[in-house]
C-alpha cells in the first residue's frame, strides 16, 4: 500500500538517515512512503497566542494539498507531526479560523485530513506482531530507552496519540525487535528543544539529567523521532563530558534506523549525522 | 512588592488574557504547573507565580523576567493544571507583548559556522519563531 508522507525540512538534510531508513523500512514492512509532493516547511512551532494565523498558513497549505491527493498523512519527525497535527485539529473545530485562513489561501478545507504518526502506522497498519515476524537481525539482549519528549504527547487532547504520564508505542515498538525497553522516569521530559540556540546550558542540563537516567537504568541506547531531541541528547554528550570530568557516553538514534536494521536493510549506521559513534553492540 | 488596585485596570491583564486565551483567574497557586516544569531549576520566577504577578497587574516583574524566555511550551505544566489553564499560552501571550514592540532576542550572527553546519534546521526555525 501506498501512505502520502510529508518529511519535513530537517528529515532532507541534518536527519538524512532519518528520512533513508524510514523509507527503507516502510518499503520493506510493504508501505510506500510517497513524498508529498510541494511541501513547505510546517514552521516548527505551533503559535500559542490566539491571533497569529500567519503563523498557520504554512502547516495549513500543506494539509490543504494533501487532503487533495489522500485521506492519511504520514509524518516522522515529532515537530512536523505537533504542528501539523494541532494546526488541523484547528482547521476542524474553529470555524472562524478556518475560515479566515482558508479564505486567505483560496482553498477549501474541512479539517478532515487524519495525521499519523509513523509509528502509529507501524502500530495500527503493520502491526507489532507483524512486525516481529519480519525482524530478520534480533536485537535481544538490547537495553534501549525510549525517549518520547513533549511533542508527540502533548496536548494529549489534541495529539491523543499515547497516554501522556506513561506512554507506551514506544516500548512495543522496541520488545517487536527484540530488545528490551527500559523504564526511566524523563523519558516523556522536555530536552530543552530550541533554547539549545540562546540558552545551551539548559539543554546540556537536561540532557545530562535525561541520559544519566537512562543509564542508571541500564540503557545501551536512546530511540527517538524528533530530529531536534536527537541532537539536543547526542550533541551535548562532549559538553557534558568536559563540565563533568567524565560521562559514560550513550548513542542516541531514530527508532527507524533500528528498525532498518533489525529487518537487515543495513549494516551499520551513518556515522557522519552521529556524535557518539553509533555502535549498538 | 506592593500591590495596587490601579495595577488591575491597565491593560497589561486584559492583553495577556487575548494573546492567550486563558481565563488568568483560574490559577489557586496549587503549584502543580512549577514541580513539573523540567526548566524550572534555571528560572528566576516560578511559573506559578508568573500567573500570580500577571493576576496582581504587576506588569514590569513579569516583562523582565528570565521565565518567560526559558519556556519552551513542552506543555508538561498544562498537562498537570488541574484548573485547565495553559501556562505556555500565557508566557506565549507575554512574550508577543514584547515582542510586538519591534524588540528581537535572538540574532543569527554569531552561533558560529561549525555550530550552524551541525544544528538541525528546526531548531532555527523555532528559535526566530519563538525570539522575534
């Protein structure tokens, strides 16, 4: 089957291997991945104060043109799937706001677009025991935690992709490759996002709280699907280190390159979009 | 801190209450929305007593505080609010209030190419959103 797939602006370049290895995967468990064609940038943040529909117009335009070619968007990447997600959630319940927007764009739209996560897909098409059965390179023995952050939970009304206190796709998705999902207490805990840029010790704060978490409860790895989150844990890892004096270093990586190898699509890891070596055994 | 009953008629409350859409007066100070916040250890008021000051009009304690360029709008305190407000929307609803002056706090010189070359394009693209 084919599911319409909006990859967002960081997925083509940084997260390269986030965008390869989805693909990759999907293909093999038999979903084409099919690049939305003349997509925007969703604008990496969803506006919190009631007035600023300029900030929506981009998400919106590109909910408008893919409701024109499909029922069902793909999404991989946290932010674009918050964004988009929340903006159509909008479009469908505030009619006096879809209706400026859609005016402003010449279109009509109903808000009936369903967003979905990839990993909802791999739950709700696949199925993780389905998915189980492809699993050709097992990863048991594995310790991976799962690290959801804020955006793919949060609001849960709006979002209502997982329980927002005690998630769990995660770690059905890890126990389908045949790891072991371990439970820590920041795995659904903000990693400072943005403020990496104006504020970055906050973020090498969180990140230090985050991973020696993880760590303490005995993780190998870190999973994940927000490119920003990616970086914000595996960047720091030297800042840590240096501010520390020392620091057991943990690889972080997107929960579709584990899912590329655990069907045997690859070998080994892009090493060139990893700061700590991305070597799980 | 003194607190004036002038304070509440300026426009300062009725702004926030706009921008945000939240009923301000919602807020019992339970705390709830501050033991949650996983930034909150960096900031200089707590997000609670951000709502408290905004309910008091005490315009210049919340415009020049750290708190309200800290948030990062992880939702975790709105999640928890027992009373249903969103405190992100409100330091969102604050920090347009300056923004909208024509003020920036964020400028792209300076971050260095390597940290440029590295950094996912996101994370940019919130900061203009969220800074300027």
């Amino acid at each position: 089957m084919k599911i319409l797939f909006y990859p967002g602006c960081t997925l083509t370049q940084k997260a390269k291997n986030f965008y390869d290895t989805a693909v990759a995967g999907f293909k093999e468990l038999g979903i084409e991945l099919e690049e939305l064609k003349n997509w925007y940038c969703c604008q990496a943040d969803f506006s919190l104060v009631t007035d600023n529909l300029m900030a929506m117009l981009a998400a919106s335009r590109n909910l408008v043109s893919a409701r024109k070619e499909a029922a069902e968007l793909a999404v991989s990447c946290s932010t674009c799937y918050n964004v988009l997600k929340r903006t159509n959630h909008l479009l469908k319940n505030d009619d006096a706001k879809r209706k400026a927007i859609t005016d402003f764009l010449e279109e009509k739209y109903d808000g009936s677009l369903k967003v979905l996560h990839l990993l909802e897909i791999l739950r709700d098409n696949v199925g993780f025991e389905n998915l189980a059965k492809k699993v050709k390179n097992s990863l048991a023995g594995l310790k991976i935690a799962p690290y959801y952050g804020c955006l793919l939970l949060r609001p849960d009304d709006e979002m209502q992709f997982d329980n927002p206190e005690n998630p769990a796709i995660f770690e059905d998705f890890i126990h389908a490759l045949g790891a072991e999902a371990v439970d820590y207490a920041h795995k659904s805990e903000c990693c400072g996002s943005y403020l990496l840029i104006p504020s970055r010790d906050v973020v090498v704060a969180r990140a230090d709280k985050i991973l020696s978490n993880a760590i303490d409860k005995g993780a190998n790895l870190v999973i994940t699907s927000c490119p920003l989150c990616q970086f914000n844990l595996d960047w720091t890892q030297e800042l840590i280190k240096k501010q520390k004096g020392s620091f057991p270093t943990i690889p972080v990586f997107y929960f579709t390159e584990l899912l590329a190898y655990a069907l045997g699509l690859i070998k080994d890891f892009d090493k060139e979009r990893h700061f700590v070596p991305p070597i799980i055994r | 801190m003194k607190l004036e009953s002038k304070k509440l008629k300026t426009d300062f409350i009725k702004k926030v209450e706009e921008l945000s859409g939240q009923n301000l007066y919602a807020c019992y100070q339970c705390g709830k929305c501050s033991a949650g916040c996983p930034i909150v250890d960096s900031m200089d008021i707590l997000p609670n007593q951000i709502a408290r000051l905004i309910q008091f009009g005490e315009e210049r304690e919340v415009l020049d505080s750290k708190t309200i360029w800290l948030c990062a709008a992880c939702l975790q305190c709105m999640n928890r609010c027992p009373k249903g407000v969103d405190i992100a929307r409100i330091m969102d609803a604050v920090r347009n209030i300056i923004l909208r002056k024509g003020l920036e706090k964020f400028k792209i010189t300076g971050l260095g190419d390597d940290f440029m070359n590295k950094i996912p394009q996101q994370a940019l693209v919130s900061a203009f959103r969220k800074y300027t």
